[in-house]
C-alpha cells in the first residue's frame, strides 16, 4: 500500500474560456508546488498560455477547424435568429462532445494520468472518469450549476427576460457536468451505452467524483439548508501569480481616480454598452478605463465622452489594485478578484452564471445591478453615483475582502484533493487496483 503523501499525476478537463481557466491554472500550480504532475487536456489555443504557466499540456481536437456558422446581423432578433442561434449552439456542443470522446481517453493512458480534475461545464469529464477507472474531483469555478443559475430574487435588482425562447435556450444550453438534460443528455446517453456505460442521471450513485469544490465562499452564496456530503467550499483561488504581460499605456493615467471596466471576454458582444457606460460616467471627475476583452478595436470608440482610456486588454489585477469602483458583467473572475481587492461594483450580468453571482452581490450589499435589456446611460448613472458616494458599498465589499483573505481558498482546496486521494489508498481497494483490473481496448 503507498504511503499518504503519495504524489500524483493530475489530468485536468478544463475549458477555454478565462473565468475557468484562470483559477484551474492557478490550483494547478499549487499541486504542481507540492510535488505532483498536472498535465492539461484541451483544445490548441490555451497552449501557450499553459505553458506559461509551467504546466504541461496535451491538445485535443488538433488539425481541426472550428465550426463556423452563417452568421446573421447582430440586431437581428427575430424568433428564427433566436432558433438558428439555438442549433447552431447544440452542433457546437455535439461536435465537441464528439471530438472530446475520441481523442481524450487515449491521451489520457498514454500521458498516464492518475486523477481528474474536472472542470464543472466539462461535459464528459465524469464519463471519461468512469470509462477509465479514475478518481475525479469537479471543480467549480463559480456559481455551482446543480444549485441552480435561474433562481433571481426579487432584492437581486435583477429581472431576466421571461421570453419562451429565452427559457427555452436556457433550459437546453444551461448545463453541467452535474446537471445534463435535454438534447445534450441525449446525445451523452448515447456515448455511454456505446462505451458500455449506464445513463448519466445514475453515474452520481455508481461512479460519483470523491469531491465538487466551489470557489464561491458560503459567506458570498445564499443559505442553504443541505448540501452534498462530498460538497466544499473554499473561496476563491488566490495567488501572486504572473499573468501575461499586457501592454497597458501607463503614461495615460491622468491623476484621476480610476473606475474600471470590464465586461468579460466572451459574451460580450453589444458595443453600445460601452458607450452608455461612458455616458454615464462622463463629468463625474474620474478616469475612466475600459477593457474590451479582445472584441473590439479601440478606435472603435475613440469619440466616447471625457475620452476614457479605452485597450484591448488591461492588466486586470494591476488595475483592481487602484481602481475606485470596477463595473463588472458579473462573471467569476473579475468579482472575485475585485472581492480580494475590496472594491464596490456596479454589475451588468450578460448571460450564464452572471445574473446569479450579481444576485449574491447585491444581497450582500456590495453591488449594484442593472438588467443589461433596461439599460440606459441614466439608470447606469444613477448607479454609479451610489456605489462611488454611498459608504456602504465600499464597507460591505471590505468585510468580505477581510473574510476571503481569512479563508485561503486555494490551501484549503488542495487539501481537500490531497485529503480525499490519501483517504481513498488507505481503503481496502485502492485506486490503482481498480484501474489494473480494467483492460482497455
């Protein structure tokens, strides 16, 4: 039997997308500082930035070209658009799942793999681990889904659209790894009866992850009144950490305090937003800075009012150090990093887990919340006078700041790993006595 301490070689499902990647980098070089592998398994464009980070990495999927659509103007928003957009999402999704299915479990053997970390939106993240013998944690990097991202309470000052077709694309596209359903557990049901596996909705009895790990602190997340045995919170994943260099025109500062903005980097896809933001702001007596998240061009707004400071991208973490208040979409990354920060928020949730995570801020006071469909310079305006000039904001955002610093989120989450494995070799049956028993074809 090995002895606790045993070191172990990490296979990490991740996704793309910064607000995933980010923390999954970051408690991947925790491991890898105490001693254990990690080794990433995506698709080639996040390479470089594993690389960076001094992990290793396998890509999936390589040699092939993405799935393109024929795209239809963005102001286009009949119910065909809306219906095109849906089918276009569920063939991205499918094809994905396809191509995760083929390559990954081979990659996996031949890397020799140990464990799986899975992100929580890695869909066959949990059936590879199965497939495989392979213990396997899910991580959460926001909101966890099986709670629920559609529950917005009426203080949240947030209204969602209750449109059919919205509902609709949420209740098909709005899934997890815990929580597949519609079309897409369909198709994953069908990947598993032909690996010789049982429906998705009985792996949480027969073949469940050792634990689901949150970055949500509980002091930021809504009562609850139970939670899953395997289930931890940690808080955010924190680090002086590098992130890559970004040129940032520091010369342009002008002495003013800043408001930053930031409204993520995938579904920000409305430019007018900025501009009504800019509005908003304009004569309030400090600097604005606006990062466009790699959408657009800066020139692009090059006549916005007080003439902000507008890039491409910003060192975020660099800015959230001297920014005054941060306007936020709402997603993970940015929010958790403005909380260890202590900054106040005014929050404009887009899409997906947003307007969940804007609920818990305002609950706690730190934020206010603006539906992005009633948007308007005066409204955003109002808003940001409040969260600059009303002391409550600021005093909510620093106890929780005292309170995540407190926690050491990312300690604490690599002890529950290292806690979980070592419990699990000491048991009669060890991990590596199931997986010698299974013969891969």
């Amino acid at each position: 039997m090995l002895a606790v301490g045993h070191k172990w070689h990490f296979g990490v499902l991740s996704f793309t997308g910064t607000g995933h990647l980010n923390p999954l980098i970051l408690l991947s070089q925790e491991l890898r500082d105490r001693g254990h592998k990690v080794t990433f398994f995506e698709k080639p464009k996040i390479e470089g930035r594993i690389l960076q980070a001094g992990l290793d990495f396998v890509p999936i999927g390589a040699g092939v070209s993405p799935l393109k659509r024929n795209t239809t103007p963005a102001v286009d928003t009949s119910l065909w658009s809306h219906f095109s957009t849906l089918r276009f999402n569920l063939k991205r999704i499918t094809r994905d799942l396809d191509i995760y299915f083929r390559d990954t479990p081979d990659a996996l053997i031949r890397t020799g793999i140990d464990v799986l970390l899975i992100n929580e939106i890695a869909l066959t993240g949990p059936t590879l681990a199965e497939l495989l013998h392979l213990p396997y944690f899910i991580i959460s990097t926001s909101v966890p889904h099986n709670f629920g991202w559609s529950a917005y309470p009426p203080f949240s000052g947030y209204r969602h659209s209750t449109s059919l077709i919205d509902e609709l694309q949420r209740a098909v596209l709005e899934v997890s790894a815990l929580r597949v359903r519609g079309p897409i557990r369909l198709v994953l049901d069908k990947y598993r009866q032909q690996l010789g596996l049982g429906p998705h909705r009985e792996m949480a009895a027969c073949y469940p992850a050792l634990a689901q790990i949150s970055q949500m602190p509980r002091c930021l997340d809504f009562r609850r009144t139970s939670l899953p045995s395997n289930f931890h919170y940690t808080g955010p994943f924190a680090k002086d950490a590098t992130r890559p260099e970004v040129d940032f025109p520091w010369d342009r500062r002008d002495g003013r305090s800043i408001i930053y903005v930031s409204l993520g980097t995938t579904r920000n896809v409305q430019p007018g937003v900025f501009r009504l933001i800019a509005e908003a702001c304009k004569d309030l007596g400090h600097q604005l800075v606006i990062s466009l998240g790699g959408r657009f061009d800066p020139d692009m707004f090059a006549d916005l009012p007080d003439n902000p400071l507008v890039v491409r991208y910003a060192p975020q973490l660099d800015l959230l150090k001297v920014a005054e208040i941060v306007i936020t979409h709402g997603g993970p990354n940015t929010v958790f990093e403005a909380l260890l920060e202590g900054k106040p928020m005014v929050a404009i949730p887009l899409a997906h887990d947003q307007p969940a995570i804007a609920a818990r801020l305002a609950r706690s006071g730190i934020a206010e919340v603006l539906p992005v469909m009633r948007l308007s310079a005066k409204r955003a305006r109002k808003a940001v006078i409040a969260v600059l000039y009303d002391p409550s904001y600021r005093e909510a955002a620093v106890k929780i700041q005292t309170t995540l610093q407190s926690l050491h989120g990312l300690e604490r989450a690599v002890d529950v790993i290292e806690g979980a494995l070592d419990k699990g070799l000491s048991a009669p049956t060890t991990f590596q006595e199931q997986r010698s028993s299974l013969q891969i074809q």
